[in-house]
C-alpha cells in the first residue's frame, strides 16, 4: 500500500466528501494501485488548502490500455471507497 498525497479543487469537494463521486480521474504519473490510499486535501489556486481532508482507498483502476476510447493515455479513473478508520491511514 502506497499514501498518496493530493490536491482537490474546491468544485469536486462536496461530491467527493458526500460520497456522490466515489472516484478520481487523475494523471498517472504515480503508479497508482488497487489498495493504495488517497490522502485528498480542499486546494484553492487563490488560497492554498483549506485544512479540510478526507481519505480513500483504491479498490480499482482503470487505465487507457484496458479501455482507450474513455481514458486519455497518461491518465487513470480511481474507484474507491470510504476508510472506515481515520487510523488506517
């Protein structure tokens, strides 16, 4: 398992922490993993983080090789769900 540190911008917040969007499309410049964990913190350009914070850990990955006409080459859709534990991270 691998912790993954990133930025989500304030328009996909309340999805994300409400559980409406239980998935990311990211860049895969991080070799990203079912198991991993996603430490995701509220980022404005103007302000910087917010201090809010949620975590997720990845069930599934779906790469451009395993469906090309809906994933760009270099990216990646995460599917993940709630941690139950705030100490799992």
């Amino acid at each position: 398992m691998v912790k993954h540190d990133l930025k989500t911008q304030p328009q996909f917040w309340e999805a994300l922490v409400n559980g409406s969007r239980p998935f990311e499309v990211r860049r895969n410049d991080r070799k990203f993993s079912p198991g991993d964990v996603l430490i995701l913190r509220e980022w404005t350009p103007e302000f910087g983080y917010t201090g809010e914070e949620t975590c997720r850990q990845v069930s599934y990955v779906l790469r451009h090789e395993d469906f090309p006409q809906g994933v760009p080459i270099g990216f990646v859709v995460l599917g993940f769900g709630i941690m139950q534990r705030s100490d799992d991270v």
